[in-house]
C-alpha cells in the first residue's frame, strides 16, 4: 500500500448524497477539491447541485480554498464508477449495515489498490462493515457532525481489520482540509461526541421529566453558560483551568467531592412513551410559537458568525484547542 500525501489529493469520491453527502460534497468542493458523487435515487443529481448552490455563499464568505470552483463537480452513474480513480471516498448511504455493506460489495474490487474509504455512519462499528472485504485494511469511519461543510469535527476510527496507517492517514487528511479530526482508539457505538450529547441530554431529560426545570430553562443553562465555554475547549481544559494554577491536580481538591456527589446523583431515564410525550410537549413549549423552520435559520445564522469568529482565534487559544 502506498498512500498518496494527503495534500496532493486533486478529487475525492462521495458516494451516497442525502443530506450528508451532500454537504460533503459542497465542503470537499470548496477546498479546492473535484469531486465525484453518486447516490441510487432518481434525479440525485439536480438534488445534489440545488444543494451546493444554495450552501455555496456561505463557503464563500468562510473562506475557499485556492482553487475551489463548484463547476468542479462531476457525477457517475454507477457506485463503482464514482470510486474508480478516486484516492480517497467519503460514504454516507443509509444508516443501516445491510445496505452499506450491500454498497461496499459493489465498490470493493474498483477502490484502488491505495484507495481510503471514510464511511460518515453515525453508530456502526467498523468491524462490522469492514469485513470480509480486499479493501477492509484501507476503511474506516470518519464520522462529521452535520453539515460536514459548517461544523468541523470528524471522528476517525478503525477496526480491526484496518491497517493503523490507514487510520493516521485520513486524519491527516481531514486536518489538510482544515477540519479537527479524532482518533478513537478503539471503537465504540455511537463515537465520541454523539455519547457525550446523549450524557448530557439523558440528564437533561431527567431534570425536566422531574420538575426541576422547564426544557426552555436546561436549554438556556447550556446556551448560555458551559455552552459558551464548550465552544471554545473541552469540559477537561475547563476544570484543568478551574484549578487555577494548580491545574487539574488542584481542581480535584476543590471540587472533586462534590463532582463524585453529582454523579451519584445523575438521573437515568429511559425513553417510555410517557417521557418521550413530556419532551415533545416541552420543546413545544421552548419553542414559544417559533417554527422549525424560524429557529434553523436563526441556528444557521448564529453558527456561520460563531465559526467566522472561531476561525479568526484559533491557533491562538493553546494546547487542548483544535
Ligand atoms: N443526518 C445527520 O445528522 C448525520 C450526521 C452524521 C453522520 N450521518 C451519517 O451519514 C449517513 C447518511 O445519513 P443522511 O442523514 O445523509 O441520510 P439521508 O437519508 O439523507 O441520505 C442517504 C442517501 O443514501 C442514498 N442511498 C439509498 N440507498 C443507497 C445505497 N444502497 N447506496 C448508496 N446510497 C444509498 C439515498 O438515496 C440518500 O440520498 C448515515 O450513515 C448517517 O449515520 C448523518
């Protein structure tokens, strides 16, 4: 195997193009990338360009990368087509083991024999969808939160049939395009930041389904307290700082008792039909007369001013900060 540097890729592959696929096609494109998509469903093609057209301003005022044209966008019409040629392909089909492993039986023997593949999957393990195949030693996840061409974070994980230079390559290749990629050093269901939102959500749900507080009231204590500081580092460099000189060491002096109280008082819900009704009505209610649509577009506002904002500071912020 010899994996190509990863700044010298020129195209990349996308194979399934939902919501997705989509954005990343339009994130591959605007780093200068061409890019290759295929998905099964009729008519994916207007789908896909409607997309990139409609997310393409918004790159633009982020920032493209020298190069970066949307005209650069072609579409196969078969999967072993898309990959074929590619060095590396992003997979986002559904999120279903069946389907994905039906996909990479078709694509197996056209990935070359140097080629990466990235499935985005949300849950599935690796290990699952990798096996028995010629190019399992060259998959891994590589999972974006979405939209991939707005939220940075991929997680990256191997299983055991991947070669461990498979794995540091594609994070590689994922900082090359400006994103902070993870390694997982092992797989888990569900990776990394999908386990902690659902850590934190379960005890949201706990304080709410037991009359602590009201959804819109836990929403606010997140939005407008950790919330802020999440944005900027982890819940560890946090409390490392919490410490004060001391660091983490200290922190433990001071707050260690108390946080050891706190989890053995965490709730854990189960999601019964009557919680699931609780939640509903109470994000109803958060909600105050707002549509989805209202609050996606003032989410999407609010999150292109925070990553432009973001985007001028890193670097500055030190080790522990992507
Ligand atoms: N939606 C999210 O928030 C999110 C976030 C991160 C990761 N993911 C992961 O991305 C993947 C795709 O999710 P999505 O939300 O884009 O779903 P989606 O339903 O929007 O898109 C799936 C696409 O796959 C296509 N498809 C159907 N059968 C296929 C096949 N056999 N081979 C290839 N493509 C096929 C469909 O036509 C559709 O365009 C999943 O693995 C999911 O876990 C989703």
């Amino acid at each position: 195997m010899m994996l190509a540097a990863p700044e010298t890729l020129s195209h990349v592959a996308v194979i399934g193009a939902g919501t997705v696929g989509s954005s990343w096609a339009t994130f591959f494109l605007a780093r200068g990338l061409g890019v290759t998509v295929w998905d099964p469903a009729a008519g994916f093609e207007v789908r896909v360009k409607s997309y990139i057209e409609r997310a393409w301003p918004v790159m633009q005022r982020l920032g493209l990368s020298a190069g970066a044209d949307s005209a650069r966008l072609r579409f196969a019409e078969t999967a072993a087509q898309a990959v074929a040629g590619a060095a590396f392909v992003q997979e986002s089909a559904p999120e279903d083991t069946a389907i994905k492993r039906a996909l990479y039986a078709e694509v197996d023997q056209a990935l070359g024999p140097d080629a990466v593949l990235a499935s985005s999957s949300s849950g599935l393990l690796i290990s699952e969808l990798q096996k028995g195949w010629r190019s399992a030693p060259r998959m891994v996840i590589g999972h974006p939160f979405n939209p991939p061409h707005l939220i940075p974070l991929v997680e990256v994980v191997g299983g055991p049939e991947t070669d461990p230079r498979v794995v540091d390559w594609s994070i590689a290749f994922y900082k090359s395009l400006g994103k902070p990629a993870i390694r997982l050093n092992r797989e888990v269901t569900g990776h990394v930041a999908n386990r902690l939102q659902s850590a934190l959500w379960r005890e949201a749900v706990h304080l709410i389904t037991t009359g602590v507080a009201s959804a819109a009231d836990v929403d606010t204590a997140i939005a407008y307290g950790p919330g802020l500081r999440w944005a900027l580092m982890g819940q560890t460099m946090v409390w490392h700082l919490g410490g004060g000189d001391g660091g983490m060491a200290r922190m433990f002096e001071i707050l260690g008792p108390a946080i050891q109280s706190w989890w053995d008082d965490l709730g854990t819900p189960d999601l019964t039909p009557e919680v699931k009704a609780t939640m509903v009505a109470e994000a109803n209610a958060a909600a105050g007369g707002q549509t989805i649509a209202d609050i996606a577009r003032r989410r999407d506002e609010l999150l292109i001013g925070l990553i432009e904002t973001l985007g001028s500071i890193r670097g500055q912020l030190g080790p522990g900060v992507p």
